[in-house]
C-alpha cells in the first residue's frame, strides 16, 4: 500500500467521536466485544466439556488430552491468521476478511451447541479455526488503518480497543460459563453463537459510515497470472494433505501425541519462513527490512508471555476445578468464572496504561522495555502460584485469592506486551505485508499454544511446583536479558518508538 493511499485512507476515517478517537474504533470497539464473547465464553468451558464425565454431559476425555486438544485448538486459532491475512493483503481487503470470518465463527458455535459427541466437537473447532484466523488480525490491522503512524493517540486507540476485546472476554464466562457447567453445556454453546450474530450486526450497520476507506484497499493484489498459479497451489497443497492425512491414518500413524508435535514443528517453523520471505523480498526495503530484524526478540518474548497466559485456559483451569476452594464467603463459584479474571484486571487496567502511555509521550519506556516488563510479570504470575502449594501441600485446596493474583499479575505483564504488540506491529510491518505482519504476531500466540501441548504433559499435582517454578523462572531470565540488549534493538526500528 503506497504512501498516498493510506493518506487517503487516514483522511476519509470519521477522526473523531468515539472517546476522541475515530469513529470506525466504535465499530471495531464492539465487533470484537461480541466476537470476542463468543470465543472465551466457548473457551470457559470447552476444556470441562472435554474431561467431565457423561453423567455431568461432558465427553470423559483424559485430563492430559483434553489439555492438549485445547493447547492445539488455540495454537492453530491463531496459525489460521496466516490464511486470514494473506486472502485480505492479496484478495479482498481486511473488511471482508472480519466479515467473512464472523460468519464462519458463529456457524462453528452453532454446530458445537448441537449434542453430537466428538465428530461435532472437532467439525466447530475447524470452523472457529477458519473464521478466527480471518477476523482477528485483520480487525487489529483495520484499527492501525484508522490512524497515521505520527498520530500520539495510536497505542491510546489500541489500549482501547483492547478494553473492548476483553469486555466480551469478561462477561462471557460469567454468563457462558454459568450456562454450560451448571445447566448444559450446549446451551451455552449456543449463548455462544448469538454474541457472533451480534458482532456481524454491529460490523455490518456501522462500518460504511465509520469507517470510510479503511479496509476495502487490497494492498498487493493477485495479478491475473497469480490467482491460477495459487489456484493450482492451493489446489495440490489440499489433494497432498488429504493423501498424508488418510496414509496416515490407514497406517496408524495419526495420533494425538504425533499430531501435537507436528502442529508444535509448525508453530516454530511457519515464523521462521515468514520473516525469512518477507525480508527477502523485492517489495521490502532496506528500512522495513532493519525494521523486521528488531522484530524478532520481540515475537520470541512474545511467545514467552503467551505461554504463561494462555495456560489460563488449561493448567489454571484445571487448578481451579480440582485444587481450589470452591465455596469461598458463603458462595459456590464455578471454576468456569476464573476465566473473567484476567479480562477484569484488563477493563480496569487498560485505560490507566491508555492515559500512562499518553500522559507519558518521548518519556515512556521503548518498545524493547515494555516488552522485557510483560514478560517479568507473566514470570511472576507462576511463581506466586508455587507458594500456596509450598505452605499447605500438593493435596490441600488453597485459597481462590491465590488464582486472582496469579491473573492480576499476568495482566500487568499483558498490559504492557500485548497492545504495544499490536501497536508496534502495524508501525514495523512491511507496507506490502501489512496484514501479514499481523498474521505473524498472532503467530507468536500460535507457538506458544504449540508448545503448551506439549509442556502441559509435564503438569500433576506431584510435579506442580517444579512446572511453575521452572516456567515462571525462564520468563524471568528472558525479561532481564531484554532489557539490556533493548536500546540495540531500538536503533533497528528505524526511528519507529
């Protein structure tokens, strides 16, 4: 995308009326609200669908393999971003893509809230995938097109839109989650699948109005020669798979254990190749190229944070169900509601990092340091769960106190990593790879959920606080080495803070 167009762009962008910032962020404010409902409220209460017995309507799964499928099922949510990003940069445009992806998001909720067993689970988990990796990326990529890169109020726009992303994360589980453990799990599915409807509604009555040229360029599209050679890639790419996929189970080769270390090959190898593309093509500069080597340890730290975070959803997730006092101050909790802990922290937080950040200016730490700080919280966040467990034992049920700081922290930690991650990401991306860029920071999410599924076979009660212990301390050691090498890294942005 040249220069000029995204003046043109930035120009035709209502630039005020939602909190002083343009008004496509309104738009973009609650399509991820609703999208973002729809995912955790499934996500509260998907990994106790898996393991609880059938007398409770759950599958009865294994502990360790509904872990797993849930760590798989993340990473390849977000390795589906490359798909979403490379058909909005080369075919349609990032407007599409959010839409397009909404609908394939609520048809896999639909199809998990029909009772069916396994077959159902896995046939809305390939939809979700599918429409996730086309919404989520390029709905981030449409809130960087609302701004210049000199615009002061960027990360504030980021800040806040992640407020809206977590406000849907928030109440989600409290009501998704209420629904399914404590009446039917498909009818919580199915709360799902109507917050998605109410996301393509706010997208489709406000976008025209709000959002003006913003995510209808496609920045480098398919020549007429193109399109049939990634046709007929495509096309081959589909035929070898479905070859390897029925070879593979024919032979028995095709198990949880096989497929969890190819889609953890996946997650480190599809990164590398992109970084490696994207700088060696003739469509990126010499700038964007420096700009993409300072990339780098930032996507590693990333990978980090996300490691520790998203093991909310498994790990913290089973702790809460089996190793946490449930009836606390005279209430029932479900283990389902922890879920909006991390989400609340973030509504609260956020706007105070949003005014931080602005309040601060030239002032506020480099990107690099904002990044090592993420990752030392994140660190934090396990090792204070090692201390519930050193006092009272590995059989006592501890304090839900304990879990609602372990969240506080790695908030902080998400805080300072996450939107600064977006931020950075669409002011360091190649301009012929913007949506891509995107694509590849969600990646880092991807990786990490690859590497859990393979982490997470490490976790019981007898190994609990070796698990936090050493995960939590590597974060850490990670967060100190950042901060030194973080004004080198700085000098490769190119001018970009």
């Amino acid at each position: 995308m040249s220069d000029i167009t995204k003046e043109k762009i930035v120009e035709s962008v209502p630039q005020r009326g939602f909190f002083g910032h343009p008004r496509g962020l309104f738009t973009l404010f609650f399509t991820e609200f609703w999208e973002r409902f729809s995912y955790y409220g499934m996500r509260a209460i998907l990994i106790y669908y898996m393991y609880y017995e059938v007398t409770r309507g759950g599958l009865a799964m294994d502990q360790n393999t509904a872990t797993a499928i849930m760590s798989i099922y993340g990473s390849l949510v977000y390795m589906s971003g490359i798909i979403g990003g490379w058909l909005a940069d080369r075919v349609f445009g990032t407007s599409r893509a959010v839409f397009y992806g909404g609908i394939f998001i609520m048809l896999g909720h639909i199809v998990l809230a029909i009772p069916g067993g396994a077959g159902m689970l896995f046939v809305s988990m390939a939809l979700i995938v599918l429409g996730t990796g086309l919404l989520k990326p390029n709905a981030s990529t449409l809130v960087g097109e609302l701004y210049s890169e000199k615009d002061a109020r960027r990360d504030s726009g980021f800040s806040i839109y992640y407020m809206g992303v977590n406000l849907g994360g928030f109440v989600a589980p409290l009501t998704v989650g209420t629904i399914g453990t404590e009446y039917n799990f498909h009818l919580g599915f199915g709360l799902a699948a109507v917050g998605m409807f109410f996301g393509l509604l706010v997208f489709m009555f406000t976008r025209k109005k709000s959002l003006g040229l913003a995510g209808t360029n496609v920045p480098n599209p398919l020549t007429g020669g193109e399109k049939k050679r990634a046709l007929t890639r495509i096309g081959i790419g589909v035929a070898v798979i479905a070859i390897v996929g029925i070879i593979a189970v024919w032979m028995g080769w095709l198990t949880l254990k096989s497929f969890v270390l190819v889609v953890a090959c996946l997650g480190i190898l599809i990164p590398i190749c992109y970084f490696t593309v994207m700088y060696r093509s003739d469509k990126t500069t010499d700038v964007e190229r420096s700009r993409l080597l300072a990339y780098i340890p930032l996507f590693i730290a990333s990978v980090m944070f996300w490691s520790i975070q998203e093991q909310g959803s498994t790990i913290l997730a089973r702790f809460a169900d089996q190793r946490t006092q449930l009836h606390f101050l005279g209430i029932n909790v479900s283990p389902a509601w922890f879920q909006s802990l991390n989400p609340l922290f973030i509504i609260i937080l956020a706007p105070v990092f949003a005014w931080l950040w602005t309040k601060m200016g030239d002032r506020q730490p480099i990107i690099p340091r904002k990044f090592s700080i993420g990752i030392l919280f994140a660190g934090l966040s396990f090792l204070v769960i090692l201390l519930p467990a050193y006092f009272g034992g590995e059989n006592a049920l501890v304090s839900p106190l304990w879990l609602v700081l372990s969240y506080f922290l790695v908030v902080i930690g998400e805080l300072c990593l996450s939107p600064v991650g977006l931020s950075a990401t669409t002011k360091l991306a190649p301009a012929a790879f913007s949506a891509q860029t995107m694509s590849l920071w969600f990646l880092s999410n991807a990786a990490a959920q690859a590497i859990n599924a393979l982490l997470t076979n490490f976790y019981s009660e007898e190994t609990e606080m070796i698990y936090f212990g050493v995960i939590g301390g590597v974060s850490i050691l990670l967060s100190i080495i950042l901060y030194l090498f973080a004004p080198k890294i700085q000098s490769y942005m190119k001018g970009i803070r």
